[in-house]
C-alpha cells in the first residue's frame, strides 16, 4: 500500500496528472471508474487534458463500478448519468467501449454474470474507487467479504442518505448493483480516491484498524498495489508512520496483485 497526501490544494489535478501519465503507458488501459462526489474535479481535470489533447482514452476502455436501482433511465442520481455528464460525452471513448451494468434488466443475476464475464475478459487494469461514509467501497456494503461477488445489493441506511444528494429531490434508491470485492481485488492496480475533511474518519479506520468485511474498505489492504491518493483533509486522520509510505510510481506491469 501507499498513501500519497495532496499537500499542496491541487489534488484532483495530481490525479488527473497520473491518470493521464497511466493512459501513456497503456493505452489500451481497461480502467473502472466510480461516480459520486469525490471524482468530479478529478474528471473535470481528466476530460481538460483530453480536450488539450495531452491524453486520449480512444483505445481506452472504461468499466462503471456500480449502478443504483430503482431510477429511470437518464436519472440524475444514475452512476451512468453522472459518468456521462462528469467525464464520458467529454471524451474520444467510442460508446462500445464503455460497459455498465444494467439495473432495468429482467434477470439481475444474470445480469451480474454478464457483467463479471466482460470484467474477467482481459481483467481491469486499474479501479479507481471512492469510499463510503460507512466504509463501502463501490456498493459493497459493510459486511461484504474480500470474495463477494458483482451481484445485486440493499443499501445501507448511510448510502440511501448519501445518494438523495445525487438526485433531484425524489425517491432516493434502496439498491444497487455494484462490481464485487472479488473482481475489484483481482484489478492489477487499485487507486482509492479520498477527499475531504469528512471522509478522515472512515479513512484511518480503513488504513489503520482492522482488516474486516465490516469495513469493506479495509479488505483493498490486501492488494498488493493499492494506491491511496488522499487531499490533506482526508488524511488528517493518518499515523506519520503510514503517511511516509508515499513514494516513487509504479508501472502497472509486473509485480503479484496480492500481497503488499
Ligand atoms: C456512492 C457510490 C460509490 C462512491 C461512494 C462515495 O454510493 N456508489 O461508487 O464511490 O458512494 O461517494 P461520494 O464520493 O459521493 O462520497
């Protein structure tokens, strides 16, 4: 694991600077992305330098973490809608290249299969992740082993909460679909994003208590190359001990996924 702390206020630019440095070094990168509120500088930041042309995701393809349910297409509060409107129509991604799961499916189980067959075709290169107030990481709920599945889920009180905001005002959902611990755990490169002075909290817990599926968060300390790129109120929270671990970057070749 490493933890790198923005110290400087530029933090959704520093990620987007290694995103970009990342879809230098392979283009073809297969990369999952989460939506939420903590990506939308860092997307904002992705989608200038592609204009720039600096980057380009064209031979990209892009893998959405988690879907809620419940919501009509074009839902404001849609993980879909909000990657289309943050990043994805500002992008030179060709539609095809960009998979998602379904949540108005007919059979949402096999529906999750699916999903899992086009994540495990050619594997993830890199997941970037958000984490919930309560420790999820995608939809993978407080109670979510290291081996859970992609697969259909109830959303904690927490989340229900949290997603209203990402609404207009109705029926906040109650379940979702999310990519599993399992095949976020199989990525070779994960990238937990953090930002602001209310995730500290749930961040030291998840870096420095127990590893537990009570704080699915805590089970990404398993992998082997889990980055942790956190803004300076993020990481309030954080021993000097773990804060020192920040260092030189890595490739995405080589090395074991597990372990680290
Ligand atoms: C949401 C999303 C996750 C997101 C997380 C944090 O429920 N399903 O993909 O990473 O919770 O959201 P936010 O960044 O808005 O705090």
């Amino acid at each position: 694991m490493r933890v790198d702390v923005d110290e400087e206020g530029r933090w959704a630019e520093a990620v987007a600077e290694r995103f970009c440095a990342r879809l230098r070094q392979r283009p073809r990168l297969r990369v999952c992305l989460p939506t939420g509120s903590t990506p939308r500088g860092l997307y904002a930041a992705i989608a200038e330098r592609v204009a720039g042309g600096q980057a380009s995701l064209a031979e990209a393809e892009v893998l959405l973490l988690d879907e809620f349910g419940g919501l009509a297409p074009g839902d404001p509060a849609r993980c879909a809608t909000m990657l289309a409107r943050d990043l994805l129509d500002r992008l030179d991604t060709p539609p095809a290249a960009v998979h998602r799961l379904d949540p108005d499916a007919d059979d949402l189980d096999a529906e999750c299969a699916r999903y899992h067959r086009v994540v495990a075709d050619g594997g993830l290169d890199l997941c970037l992740l958000g984490i919930g107030a309560n420790g999820h990481v995608g939809l993978n709920e407080p109670g979510s082993p290291a081996n859970a599945p992609t697969r259909q889920v109830a959303l904690a009180a927490a989340t229900i909460g949290a997603a209203s905001r990402y609404g207009d005002g109705h029926a906040a959902p109650t379940w979702g679909l999310t990519l599993g611990m399992a095949e976020i755990l199989e990525a070779r490169e994960v990238w937990l994003l953090v930002s602001g002075a209310h995730k500290a909290a749930v961040l030291a817990e998840a870096l420095e208590g127990p590893v537990t599926a009570a704080l699915p968060a805590s089970l990404l300390r398993s992998h082997g190359r889990l980055r942790v790129l956190a803004d300076e109120p993020a990481a309030e929270g954080l021993s000097a001990s773990l804060r020192s671990r920040a260092g030189d970057d890595e490739t995405v070749d080589g090395g074991p996924r597990h372990g680290g």
